[in-house]
C-alpha cells in the first residue's frame, strides 16, 4: 500500500469517452477503475471526444484525477480518417478516433510530464500509446472482432458486408496489438479466447478483469412494482434494441395478455420507441437506474449477439432480481442456471421460463436472493481494480 507522505506514480489513462454519465459499459468500466487507481496513482485523462461534455459531468471525475486532457475531434475530421485508415487496413473503429495532430499533441503531454504508466482502454485508442517506450497497459474490455461477426450474422445485406469487413480487421488488429503492449486486460475468460485464438500467444499473456458492481446495488430502492418484466440497457447499441425488439415482438404475445413489461436505458432508438403500447413502457434514461430495475418482479435479458460481460444482469442479480437471459451471456458471467439464474436458448423456452416465475413468489424470492449472494461474493471493483494496480506497480521502479 502507498503511504500518503510519498508521491505517487504517475498513470495516464487514454479513453475514447469521457467516463460519466454511466450509461455504456466501458465507461462504467472506467469509471469504477478511475475511483479505485486514485488510491495508489496520480492520474492524467486524456479523453478524445466529439461533442462538449456536462459541467457536472466533469465535477463527478474531478476528485479521482489530477487533470483532464480532452480533445474534440469533429464529425468531418473522423470521415476522413476512417476513409485513409480503410486504405492503410485499420478498423473502421479505430480511424474514427485517431486524429495525427491529436496524437501529437498527447505525445508533447508526455514528454512535458512523463507517466510511469499508460493505461488504454480498447483497441481502438491503442494507435496513441502503442510505439512509446513508456510502459503499458491495454484494455481489450471485450473481443470486438467477434462482436462484429454476430453483428453481421443479424444485418441486412449491406450492413452485414461493413460488419464482416469491420469483423476482420479488427480481429487482426486485435491480435497485431499482442506485440505492442506489455500488458493485456480483458472483461472475461470467453473474450480472452477470443483474442488468442490462432495468436500463437500463451493463455498468460491477457489477465481477466470482470466488472464489479457498485455497493449502492446491494440496496433495493423503495418504489412501487409496477410491471412483471424490465429490460435495462443503452437503448441505442444495436445488441439491446434486438433483444428489446425480441422481448416485445415474440416472447410477450406468447405470456399473458396481463404482462406490463418495462424498458430503460439512454438514447432510446426509433426501433425501440416503437414498441410502446399499452403493455409496454418506454421510459428512456432513469437518474437512478436502480428503481427501474426494482419496479419490476423480473430482470429479462435476450441477448444473443454482442460480446463482454453485461452488467445490466450483474446489477439486477445484486438487486435480488431473479434473470432470465441467454446462455452467451451467461458464459461472462458463469452463473448456475436453476440456482441463481435462469437460461433460455430460444423464444419458448424464455416463455416456459418466465411463466415459472410468475406462477411462483417463492422461486422468484430464492433466486433473487441466490443471485444476490452469488453478485456479492464474486463480483468486486475493489478486487478486480487491485489486480490492474499490481501489473501497473510491477512496472515501476520503486
């Protein structure tokens, strides 16, 4: 443990989003990350953005960090990025937030006042650290290659065709990146074999970081139950408005005509919005998304494409909600299905599986509190983040 009395390294931190408000996972990753490498580090933010961020939006990083860099990079500059970066076969993703005098910029920062570490987070920030000689860190999070390949399989033909492409370079680029960074960090053991598959690499060179789940989860906000089914996500990743789109198009008309069902999440797409009808409510963000997830008896998730760890499901298991989610996603996760949650492969069996729940309190009640307990004991920010705290420390000289 760092003494107060002694000066602490210097990390800098290199994302693609500014990290708050929390409504995507990797700002909600880094979020938590930047609270807890605060104890041990003095951090610099370097965040390439495309729009202004909230004033208090910035007074919820402010305390964690000793400066924030943030670097606008408008709609224009990132088309013709992504049109040269097509031509120099780089991912679509990873044009869109490179910008040369950005990266020069960020490089005279380090040369003025030169980190001990750097952190990245996801491969498509990696162009801004990847050839300096300080040591670092990458944060894969998820397998994006992969993502992109579900993403196709679900795609119109010419949505499918950019998916396919974007799902080939970024799984070479994801493995190019094996070569650039000391370290590697990922969201869970089924993305990790992802990023090594056919890599040559050995299955020590990616160490996984789960997400935890924030202590205020632990305590259910006392509101009305209002309606039998929720689904909570950002509403406007693709993966969410499929499963939104599931949910109300073919699980509902197969539960009774008396299912309230409610949806919530930032950024509500069309296809989303249209969904609401008398049965279905959609709320779009909540201040506290805790009370979306409490004004429901059960936590619903379809979710077949997309990769990582979904920690929608994380936050209503430690909520004492029972989950009803697809096998994929539990595969992040490694709950016991039956115990503390509950697994549906296809559209009949979510419906067999809802209709169990709903005729029985007591399973409702014993699989929310197993969920709860299982949440508890095995996803922790405090544990995941000392973890990333020790590989960044075996770097530094003392």
């Amino acid at each position: 443990m760092i003494k107060p009395d002694i000066q602490k390294p210097r990390l800098a931190i290199l994302t693609s989003r500014f990290p708050y408000p929390l409504e995507k996972g990797d700002k909600l990753r880094l979020y938590y990350q930047i609270c807890h490498l605060n104890t041990f580090f003095e951090i610099d933010l370097f965040v390439i953005g495309d729009g202004d961020t909230k004033k208090e939006d910035i007074q919820q990083i402010l305390p964690y960090v000793k400066q924030v860099f943030y670097y606008r990079m408008d709609f224009f500059s990132r088309i013709i990025q992504m049109f040269t970066g097509f031509w120099r076969g780089l991912p679509f993703q990873v044009s869109y937030f490179y910008e040369p005098k950005i990266h020069q910029r960020i490089l005279n920062e380090f040369k003025n006042n030169p980190p001990d570490h750097i952190y990245c987070q996801l491969a498509r920030m990696a162009k801004y650290a990847e050839n300096t000689d300080i040591p670092k860190t990458l944060d894969y999070m998820d397998a994006f290659g992969i993502g992109m390949y579900r993403r196709a399989s679900v795609a119109g033909f010419w949505a499918k065709w950019i998916y396919l492409k974007e799902a080939d370079l970024m799984k070479k680029y994801e493995k190019k990146l094996l070569s650039a960074f000391d370290f590697f960090t990922i969201i869970s053991e089924q993305d990790k074999r992802y990023i090594l598959e056919d890599s040559g690499k050995n299955n020590k060179e990616i160490e996984v970081l789960p997400n935890g789940i924030d202590d205020s989860f632990f305590q259910k906000p006392g509101v009305n139950i209002c309606y039998d089914l929720v689904f909570v996500g950002n509403m406007g990743y693709l993966p969410n408005i499929e499963a939104a789109e599931v949910l109300v198009k073919q699980i509902l008309p197969l539960l009774p005509k008396t299912i309230k069902v409610l949806i919530a999440g930032a950024r509500p797409h069309k296809r989303v919005t249209t969904l609401q009808s008398d049965n279905v409510h959609v709320s779009g963000w909540f201040d506290d998304i805790r009370e979306a997830y409490a004004s429901a008896r059960i936590f619903v998730a379809p979710i077949w494409s997309g990769t990582g760890q979904q920690n929608k499901i994380l936050e209503a298991m430690a909520l004492g909600l029972p989950c009803v989610t697809t096998p994929p996603v539990n595969n992040a996760i490694l709950g016991q299905d039956g115990v503390n949650i509950l697994l549906a492969s296809d559209v009949c069996t979510f419906v067999d599986k809802i209709n169990f729940l709903l005729s029985d309190d007591t399973a409702i009640y014993n699989i929310g509190q197993q969920a709860k307990i299982f949440v508890k004991q095995n996803f922790s920010w405090k544990q995941s983040v000392l973890t990333l705290v020790n590989i960044i420390l075996s770097t530094i000289k003392k």
